[in-house]
C-alpha cells in the first residue's frame, strides 16, 4: 500500500505583532498557514503597550474597546470566545467633560440618561441639537459601515454610485464641510462643538481640516465602551498566548533588515541578526510608510509609495504613572478642554506643540466596578504634531503647563509626576521606525484621505498589508478589521490561482 505524506502547510511570515499582526495570525492560523510572527521589541502589543510601576503595568496607548463584534469574531476564529481570555467591562458612562467655566458633562450608553444629563448641561436647545446630530451620526455609520469601513478594497466610484441610490445621504455627510463648519451648524452650544470635535483627534487630525463625515466616529462610541480589566494590555497578551497555544511561532526582539524578493514575489525576511526566513505569503503589520521609504530593503519601495509623500497624522505626548488624586470625582474616560479650543488645533497644524491643550485622562482603575485601590494608575494624553527630529528637549516647560490646568479643574496628584514617564512623538518615531512619530498613519484631512490609504493587496502578488496605517484606518478596532480584509485577499487569491492553474494529465499535456 502506498503512503501519500500530506503537503506541507503553507508558509506565512507576518512582520508586526501589534494588534493587527496578532489578528492575522489569528486568521491565518485558523486556516492552516504555518505561521511565524515577527516583532522588534520584547514583547507583543505593538502601540498597545505599558510602562512599570509601584501599582502594577500602566496603560501607554490605547485604554479602550468599541466595536466589541469585532473581537468577537476574531477571538471565534480559532474556536474560543473573548470572555475566557480576558474581562471586558461594559461601561455605562462612555465618558465625562470637563470645561475651565466649571461645567461638566458625561455622555452615557443609556442615550435617555445622556438627554437627562444634557438637559441639566444645556437645557432644551442642548437636547434638541443632540438627538438631531445622533441621528445623522447614526445615519451615516449604518449607511458606510458595508462599502466602507467591511470593504477590502472602497472605490470612489463605487461610494458615489452608493450615496446616489441614497440621496438623503448627501446633506448628512455634508460634502463640502469640515467637521468645525459641521459642528458649528449643529450645536447652538460652543461646548458641544468642542466636545464632538474632539472625535477626528482620535484618528489623528483636527476638526477644522478633517471632512464632515468623520462625525460618525461618535457612533463607534455611542454604540459600546469596554473597559479590559487590568489594562489593554492583557488583551494582546492574551492574544499571544492564544497563538502559542496554536502551535505560531512568535519572536520577540526581532528586526526585520530587509525583505527579498525572486520574480517578483516575496521570498524571504532576512533578519538584523543574520537569521533568514522563507515565506509563502508575507504580511507588512506595520507603517506602510516603512516599504515605501526602503526601510525594509529596496525590494519594496514601490509599494504603497503614496505614504512616502503623503502628510501624517498627529501624535501625542503621553503621561503615564501611579498616583493618589485629589479634586473632582474622576470617571475611567475624562476629558478637560482647554478655553480656547481653535489655539490649540492652530498651533497643531502650524507643527507645535500646543500652549494650551485639551488633554485626556484615563483613570485605569476606575469603571471595574470595584474598590479603587488607594494607589492608582493614571495616563494623560495630549495632542502634539508628528516629528522624528530626536534631538534632547526640555519637558518640564510642557508638563508645569499640565499641572497648571488640572489645578485649575481642582485636580492634583501624590506623588506629582514627573517627566521620566513621558512619551514623547521622537519616542514614537523610534519605537516605530518610518512612522516619523505618526500614531495614525496619514492624515485624515480631505474629503477623499480614507480612500487614499493602501489596501490589503500589493503589486508583489504574496506581499499583503494589514495594520492602522492601511484601510479601514487607525484605532484599535479598524486595525484589527484590516487584518481580516488582508487574510480573505489572501484566501481569496489562493483559490482564484488554484482555479487558474493548468491540471496535468496522463499523458504530460494540461489544460485550462
């Protein structure tokens, strides 16, 4: 009798373990690649990362989930849910406002209790400019969700064909506005324009040069904030458990020197180290800025080559540390806006630092439901323009201005922080090579920026893109979107070739 071996599984390198490149090993995985996942530092997570500390590891990116379906599924790929990994809290105050006149305002799942809150905020003028402006939101979420954002590949004549069987959709994206000019025809109240303008900073841009429609971004939230237990973090750790588990083989401290490409394919990774790895198929879970720019080789400086040129996005100064607070009572999601809302996106576009900046503060341990320890853990987050220029600056100047805003709210801290725990956009820039210290990729300004980001598929036939840099575009969520819209091209093409290829037959001949 004679024993067939069975071929061997495929060979899929991904470079990248942020929360893009472990959902394509996810993915991947699931369908039976052999999969090897390469990342530059010492552990996984990418962007979502942490600092140490006397209360345990504290949150140095993102601090929140929305658009839990899409962990969900990710986490159903390989047969297991996201609830036996990790602990998502469901919050029931999205977030809480803070302005220097003394008035606050928290937004809430429950939107009945957001119009209570906004009719103590603001009165019936508030209420009725919200429930307008949600409406609209909601309208266009739901109307851009499918040939958008679930898209692999968006077309503009495709959108253009799709708004013209809905025309109603014309005055709700209201083409020809910024988001400010948006903003400004929509709530009477100057408050409620700072707030929902604050949405396009969460894709690195400013209300004033991002397109209306990024108005939508408060639905992603209206519709579900999750706080992970103990940090984001856990949930790529998580992540990467799952993956060793199954069997991925995932290296840590590992630079990528190049990419090698033979016939126009790529072929293998060579690593800074010497170590060389063949690959059948290639995920880039990074900035695609790196191929553009040759960071990775010459072999790739043709793909994506738009980034190379294109603007980027803001960063931000990022203040991690454990601490006791004293002052107004904190949620997990805090925002305090600085008076003057047009300074600070002026100085952003003009490449400053702003004087005066609204600024984010996550309390980590709060929205557990749970006593918050006497020692907690805080991050502090504010705008700043991208730049890679690595020379030695002064950050006490930035974080006294801090200090001197959260005390004007009545906030301070004991111990205060210090500058030792601040990330700063040249931190970004070198954690991150190619990025220029861009958390988002490219700017979101204009009208046509989503359709200008690269997609999954390149013009190497097995190179594929994943990660906030590419389509759907920046956030946790759309980042981890576009690792599946990178493994179904991949799926997708590997049928599309096998159905193509010639079947030979006894005789030596093939056909079609």
């Amino acid at each position: 009798m004679t024993h067939v071996n069975a071929p061997a599984p495929q060979r899929a390198v991904i470079i990248g373990a942020g929360i893009a490149g472990l959902a394509c090993a996810v993915r991947l995985r699931a369908a039976g690649f052999a999969v090897t996942l390469l990342e530059r530092h010492g552990t996984v997570g990418g962007k979502i990362r942490t600092i140490p500390s006397d209360a345990g590891p504290i949150d140095a990116g993102p601090t929140v989930l929305t658009m839990r379906h899409v962990f969900d599924d990710l986490f159903a790929q390989l047969g297991t849910r996201v609830e036996d990994h990790v602990t998502l809290i469901k919050q029931n105050e999205l977030a809480r406002h803070f302005w220097p006149d003394g008035s606050t305002l928290s937004l809430y799942a429950d939107e009945e209790r957001t119009v209570g809150a906004l009719r103590t905020f603001g009165g019936p003028e508030a209420v009725a400019d919200f429930l307008k402006f949600t409406k609209r939101t909601r309208q266009l979420f739901s109307a851009f969700d499918a040939p958008m954002m679930q898209a692999p590949e968006p077309k503009l004549a495709a959108l253009t064909k799709h708004v013209l069987r809905q025309p109603h959709l014309i005055p709700a994206m209201a083409p020809l506005s910024t988001l400010k000019t948006l903003l400004k025809r929509s709530f009477r109240d100057p408050r409620l324009r700072q707030l929902f303008g604050r949405y396009a900073t969460y894709v690195g841009g400013s209300p004033t040069h991002a397109p209306a429609i990024l108005s939508l971004i408060w639905q992603a939230e209206a519709n579900g904030v999750w706080v992970v237990k103990s940090g984001m973090h856990k949930l790529t750790q998580a992540l990467g458990r799952l993956l060793d588990a199954h069997g991925v083989e995932t290296h840590t401290n590992a630079h990528v020197d190049r990419i090698e490409t033979q016939n126009g394919h790529a072929k293998a990774v060579h690593l800074a180290n010497g170590t060389h790895i063949p690959c059948d198929v290639l995920i880039h879970a990074g900035d695609p800025r790196a191929l553009a720019t040759g960071a990775l080789g010459p072999a790739t400086t043709h793909i994506a080559k738009q980034t190379a040129k294109a603007k980027r996005s803001f960063s931000a100064r990022v203040l991690s540390f454990a601490a006791a607070p004293h002052g107004p009572d904190l949620a997990h999601h805090n925002v305090f806006f600085a008076e003057d809302a047009q300074s600070e996106f002026n100085d952003l576009m003009a490449g400053r630092i702003p004087a005066h900046p609204s600024f984010y503060i996550c309390a980590l341990d709060r929205g557990h439901g749970k006593h918050t320890p006497q020692l907690e853990r805080f991050e502090i987050i504010t705008n700043a323009p991208a730049t890679a220029d690595d020379k030695v600056e002064d950050l006490s100047p930035w974080l006294h201005q801090i200090t001197r805003q959260m005390a004007q709210h009545g906030i301070s801290f004991s111990p205060t922080p210090d500058t030792t725990t601040i990330t700063t956009p040249q931190a970004f820039a070198q954690m991150f090579p190619a990025t220029q210290g861009a958390l988002y990729g490219q700017t979101p300004h204009g009208l046509t920026a989503a359709l200008q980001r690269p997609t999954a598929r390149t013009k190497i036939p097995n190179l594929y893109l994943a990660g906030g840099g590419t389509h759907p575009g920046a956030g946790v969520p759309m980042a981890t979107l576009s690792a599946r819209h990178a493994v179904e091209a991949i799926l997708s093409d590997q049928i599309s070739t096998s159905r193509s290829a010639p079947t030979a037959t006894r005789g030596g001949m093939s056909t079609a």
